[in-house]
C-alpha cells in the first residue's frame, strides 16, 4: 500500500468511493479537524479506508457536500469503524442530520479487553497488531491548502489498520464471551439523543457556578446564556470568547442597568463592551423582568442522607475486584457518579415513597456482572471478604 492515498476533490470520485464501500461491505473512518477557536469544528479532511488495503482522504475543504457517503453510513448493515470516534460521530451526525450506524469504536471494545478505558490507536495498534504509527501531525492545520504528503501519510495510518484490528479484538471478544456486552455499549453511540443540540434557553446550566444562583439570579443567567450562545454561532467563535462564565455569573448577581456600568466589570474587554454591551443590557433586562413562576429551579439543596463513612469506597473495592478477575477497566463497569447512584438506589429502596432513577449498574450486562452484588453489599445484604487460597475478593450472605 502506497503511504500516500489519494485525495479526493470532486463529486464522481466520493460516488465512486460509496459504491466501493458497499461493494466490500464495511469501512473504516477518522477525521481531521480544526478547532480552536471556531464554534464548530472545521472539517479538513475525512479519511476511510476498505477491505483489502484502499484508502482514500476527501478534501472537505473542496467537496462541502459528502452526502454521497451518507446512505452507506446511515446503513446498519455496513460496519463503520473509528477508534476514540466521539468527535468525529458528532461531526458526521451534524452533517446528516442524524447518528451514523452500525458503529463499531475499537476503543470500546479494546477496553473490554483490559486495555484501559481510552488507550489510544497508537499504542493499541502497536500491543495487538505489533505496528507503529507515528502521530506528528496531530496538530497541524489540516484546512491549509495543499496538504503535505506527511499529512496524507498520517491522514492513511490513522484507518489503514482499523478494520484488522477490529477483527483481531472481535476474536478475542467472542472467545471471551464479551459480544454482547460490547455491542450493548455500541448502541449508545447511535443514540439520536446524544447529539441532539442543546436549546440555548437550557446553556445557563452548563455555566460554571451556576448551582451558587438562587433563582430570581438564574433566570438572568438564563438569559446571559442563551445570547451568549447566540452571538458566537453568529460569529463562529467559542462562546468564552465573547464572555467567559465568570463574568455572566457575575452579571447574574449584580444590578447593572447601564452599558458604561459594563466597562467595571472584569473580564469584560473595551472591545466586548463596544460591540455587544447594549445586547448585554437587553438580556439582563429581560432576565431580571421574568415573572416568578417561569424563573428555573435552584439546584436543590436539600441532599440525600449522605452513604455511610466508606460504603462507596466499599464498593469501589468490589467493582475492582471484578475487574482484576475479568481483566477489564473498573472504569468501563462503574464510574465513581454511578458508584453514588447506586447508593442512592438502595437508600431510595429502604424508604417509603422514595424513588430513584434505575442506574446504570442494574441494568444490562452491569447488573448481570456486578450490580445486584453490589447493590446487595449497599443494602447490608452480604458482606464481603479476602479468600487467601483463590487469592480474590468474595462475598457471601449476611447470617439473619
């Protein structure tokens, strides 16, 4: 295989490349992208490779319009294979308008294997497959034209192996029994949901510090919020750039009516000021004028009776039991947020009237794995101990 792909720039050539792909029946894909100050990512390239060593870069900076790929990606039947593929799953369900499927994630199924929870394709191709790669140009602009035979070089590596070491790590999956349980995480990556665009009139709750507000202040914030969002898709510049969430919880408590009174606010620049200061004012008009029944809840303070001295810590010792005899990442079968909601769960359970949100531990292969142990350890149930002879961590009934 030659190191430097082709690099598609005209429409013929991407139909060409769907009818290829559906020829062979799977693909795999990364993408190339810029975005530091825009606030959207820039596309730069796409790269794909097919069975049997093909690959191909497509210049996104020339051909806007991919949809010619789009019917294949959207096909459940035609494997898609990326590694670490968060961002470029956003970037591709925003140009289709909805979630690529039949995603495959190598890193998912790489950390059911025990390869940690994020190892990178580097070093995973290398333990698996025995390639290196090299990873030089990971911060190169990559919508600068022309593009440099080292960029198409690196832009080739980062597929031109996926598709085998999917297969290698599906072996090894299928001989350990895992299938099942990594397909049943693969599915969240097709969720609709998951890349549905925040309203802006819900942004205030991704400011930090907004949980200090009571809520007369939130429904200013509110309104901060959502023109800050407003304002830097307009400009396609980050929204911190604008203001940062310093700054709009700080307006948020602080009576000022008046574009002049705007210029002693830190972190406010002269040139902010001067551009948006009277759209700032109408915001904090607006949220200061809203009635008391639509202002947003506070967060509440009222907490749940707090677990007992090391009961999470407790389970967090199960949960890594599990994984050391699996050799799996504690981190793929409980994170520390669903160790609590679990706790929650079993205090919920023992009160009267109270519900809980069914986490994620009691359901699917967790549960089966390890979530009724541990929400049995939670409610008191078994009790847990260290076996010397099978050298692992054992639970058994609590004597009644």
């Amino acid at each position: 295989m030659p190191d430097t792909p082709p690099l598609l720039t005209h429409r013929a050539e991407l139909v060409a490349l769907a009818d290829q792909i559906r020829t062979t029946g799977r693909l795999a894909l990364d993408t190339e992208f810029v975005w530091e100050r825009t606030y959207r990512p820039t596309l730069g390239v796409v790269q794909i490779a097919t069975p049997g060593g093909d690959c191909a870069v497509i210049d996104t900076t020339v051909l806007h319009d991919l949809s010619p790929l789009f019917p294949v990606l959207r096909d459940p039947d035609v494997p898609v294979v990326l590694h670490g593929g968060g961002q470029d799953l956003e970037i591709m369900a925003l140009l289709m308008g909805e979630p690529m499927r039949g995603v495959v994630d190598t890193q998912v199924e790489a950390a059911f294997l025990g390869y940690g929870l994020q190892v990178g394709l580097s070093a995973l191709l290398e333990r698996v497959l025995k390639v290196k790669i090299r990873k030089d140009q990971t911060y190169t602009d990559w919508t600068r034209r022309p593009l440099k035979p080292e960029q198409l070089a690196y832009a080739r590596a980062d597929v031109a192996h996926l598709l085998e070491l999917h297969d290698r790590l599906r072996a090894d999956l299928q001989r350990r029994g895992r299938l099942a349980w990594v397909e049943e995480e693969l599915t969240r990556l097709e969720d609709a949901a998951r890349y549905q665009a925040m309203p802006d009139e819900e942004r205030y709750r991704t400011v930090k510090g907004w949980q200090r507000l009571d809520p007369a202040e939130l429904a200013v914030l509110r309104e901060l919020a959502a023109w800050r969002e407003r304002a830097a898709r307009r400009a396609n510049i980050r929204p911190n750039f604008i203001a940062n969430d310093v700054v709009l919880v700080t307006l948020g408590g602080r009576p000022v009516d008046h574009v002049e009174e705007l210029r002693g606010v830190r972190g406010l620049s002269p040139g902010t000021v001067d551009r948006h200061g009277r759209n700032i004012i109408a915001a904090l008009r607006t949220g200061r004028e809203c009635p008391k029944e639509d202002w947003p809840k506070s967060l509440d303070r009222v907490r749940r009776q707090a677990p007992p001295p090391g009961l999470v810590a407790l389970l967090r010792a199960a949960v890594q039991a599990v994984a050391d005899r699996d050799e799996l990442a504690a981190e793929v079968i409980a994170s520390s947020r669903e160790l609590d909601a679990l706790v929650a769960r079993a205090t919920a359970a023992a009160e009267p009237g109270c519900e809980a949100e069914e986490p994620a531990l009691l359901q699917g292969w967790r549960r089966q794995l390890v979530g009724d142990t541990l929400l049995a350890i939670a409610r008191g149930e078994l009790v847990m101990r260290y076996d010397p002879a099978r050298r692992e961590v054992a639970t058994e009934p609590v004597a009644r």
